[in-house]
C-alpha cells in the first residue's frame, strides 16, 4: 500500500512537472505599451496585455466584449472543467483550450501560434486569431506599437476611398500647401525642462515646370527663424535670418534639384496601408462635399515630412496618434490632413518626452496659377557656391 501511494505520488509529481515546465517554455511578457485599436478608437484593459512568443494576448472577457461578442452565457462559453473557451458570434463558433495550440473554427482544426494561457488568474486569448475568426482585417504598427482590428467590410470601403484619394492626389501638377507645426517637449535634468517650437509653412509647387516657392518661420527659444525660397530653372534663391535679408542665389546640379522637389512632395502623404485602412473610421464632414476619415492610428509620411521642415531625425516611440483627414466627395483630392501625436525622441542618448501637432491644408490643386521670381529679386541675389 506504502507502495503504491509513493507511486501514485511519483506520478502526479512527474505530470505536474511536466505541466509547469511546458507554461515555463512558453515565456510570458507583459506589454503594457500594446495598444489594441478597435474601429479607430484605442480599446482600454484593466488586465495588462501579454506577450506570449511575440503574439499579442488579451484578457478573454474584455476583447471579445470590445470585439462585439457579449458575456451573456451563450456568445461566450467557459468550461472550467476542461478549461475551455467557446465563442458563437454571427454563425462563427470558435473553440479554443488553455495550453492547447489546435483551435476549432466551425469544427475545423486550425493550428495558432500561441495557446490561450491563464495569467495572474485570468485567461488570456490570442487577440489576432479570434479577430481574423470572427471576419476582422489585423494590422500591426511597430512605430507605435499597436494592433488595428477591422470589420472586413469597413476595412474595404476605407481602402477604396484611400486608394482613390492616392489616385487623384497622383495627378495632381500644381498645388499649394499650408503646414503648421506645434511641438512641446520636455526633458528632466537640465536648465529648460520644457521647450515650445512653432513652425508654419506655406508652399506653392509646380511639377509640369518644376518650380517652386516656399516661406518658412520657425519660433523656438524665443528666437524667430524666416526663411523665404523660390526654385526655377535649376536656381535657388534663398533668403534666410542668417543672410541678413539678403537675397542668396544659387545654381544646382540636376540631383539637387530633383531632390528638392522630391523630399518637398506634397501628393505623397497619404500612402494607403493597412494600419490606415484598419484605424481609420469614416463619417459625414459638415460640408456636404466632405468625407472624414479619423482614428487612433500612424501616418508615418505626414510625421516625416514634420521632421524634415524642422531639421531633425530622431528616433520616434510613440504612445498616442491620431489622425484625421478631410477628402473631397465629388474629386477624392485632399483637403486637410491633421496629426495629433505624444511620445518620447532620442536626443544625444536622451528620452525626450513630446506632444505635437501638425495640420496640412490644400488649395489650388491643379490651380491656375504661376510661380515667378521677383525681379527685383533676381537683379539683386547674391551668387554663392553655399
């Protein structure tokens, strides 16, 4: 009897062993910088988010509540007995099991990357599979570290419109553009723990002539910066605080001029992706005329080209964005496109915290207009090599 009961003990040793050793392979990583964007707006989880071989985990309950799927005892199944989980949402039943790897999808096998797990005595289920599962498109945006969950269908009708806008944009010769800029930063341990830096920029392109004329004022440390350009004709003729008001002239090569025009594109902002076609939402503008696409999601070319105009290239952690654009119904050309953003740049080895604004306003695309330089500006420009 003494035996059988060390034997019997010896076993459950072993399996609980076993047990513990295959969770403790699957290491688990919280990742409270995950964000999670439902239909372009950012879910909030009491339960921290969860790291599970590079998969994104989320608290059961609370994703499937944010996903559409209601805790009412019949969309949502627990089966504390084998640990089970069932999901029945629009003629879907998915079927999953804590520790196990095969999941059902209306009783097909399906194999997933990482098994639900119970953390800190809550089931944690694989976010990307029961969306995708349940009809959703899945985006993942490194930049900001955020998984963008969408109706397939909305998903579509956001593509199309973007995919539209990118067309018209394309065509677009002429325009002219407004861009405002406002930036707070901080940073501990040093005199200015805070600094504000405003820039506000017009531009007027003319790609059929390649021409171009912009004007720049930039306010940082109490300090106004101006600068005033036009490019023709393989000429720059830049005026600038540095130069005193004097008019500087300029001949370019062929790339440098080319290069001016290309880092300058005012048609290219946009970019259609997933991670836009996922976070953005779709509503009636209060013109009739306008469509508005916003939500909490990353427009890395319109952040580029910020920090292009203020001279920087940082590296970037964001902890919030969000975005709206403005489109017009009846051209699909652009109107505005603004960016909210928060979150911290690496300046010499430091972590500077950051909130900014940007704001792009549109007009006169494919206008009737032309970009001349003053004459007085060119009989008194001052040629210089630079």
């Amino acid at each position: 009897m003494k035996k059988f009961g060390l034997s019997l003990a010896l076993c459950v040793g072993l399996t609980l062993f076993g047990t513990s050793f295959a969770y403790a392979a699957d290491k688990i990583t919280e990742a409270p910088n995950v964000k999670i964007v439902i239909n372009g707006k950012t879910a909030t989880y009491k339960e921290t988010p969860i790291l599970v071989k590079g998969r994104t985990l989320l608290p059961m309950t609370a994703v499937l509540q944010n996903l559409g799927v209601e805790s009412d005892g019949k969309q949502i199944v627990w089966n504390g007995k084998e640990k089970s989980i069932t999901i029945n949402k629009d003629g879907i039943e998915i079927y999953l099991k804590v520790g196990s790897k095969t999941a059902y999808v209306n009783g097909k096998a399906v194999e997933i990357d990482a098994a639900p797990v119970v953390y800190k005595g809550k089931t944690y289920v694989p976010a990307t599979f029961i969306a995708q599962s349940l009809g959703k498109r899945v985006a993942w945006e490194g930049t900001t570290k955020a998984v963008l969950i969408r109706d397939s269908a909305e998903f579509d009708d956001i593509k199309q419109i973007l995919d539209k806008s990118d067309e018209a944009m394309s065509a677009v010769e002429k325009a002219k553009l407004d861009m405002d800029i406002d930036m707070s930063m901080q940073q501990k341990g040093i005199a200015t723990p805070s600094m504000d830096l405003g820039i506000g920029m017009s531009a007027e392109v003319d790609n059929t002539k390649k021409a171009m004329y912009m004007n720049m004022e930039m306010a940082m440390l109490g300090q106004d910066i101006k600068m005033e350009a036009y490019f023709i004709d393989h000429t720059a003729y830049v005026k600038s605080s540095e130069s005193v008001d004097e008019w500087i002239k300029q001949e370019m090569t062929e790339k440098e001029y080319e290069d001016i025009f290309t880092q300058n594109d005012t048609t290219t902002i946009l970019n259609t992706n997933d991670v836009l076609c996922a976070g953005l939402i779709k509503q009636e503008g209060t013109n009739p005329d306008e469509i508005i696409l916003k939500g909490d999601t990353y427009l890395s070319d319109l952040l580029n080209k910020a920090t292009q105009s203020t001279g920087s290239d940082y590296e970037y952690e964001l902890s919030k964005s969000y975005v709206e654009i403005s489109i017009n119904k009846n051209t699909n050309l652009l109107n505005r496109v603004y960016m909210d953003i928060t979150g911290t740049m690496n300046i010499s080895g430091e972590k500077v915290k950051f909130n900014m604004q940007i704001s792009c306003k549109y007009s006169d695309l494919n206008g009737n207009f032309e970009i001349k330089v003053p004459q007085d500006v060119i009989d008194n420009a001052v040629e210089t090599d630079f």
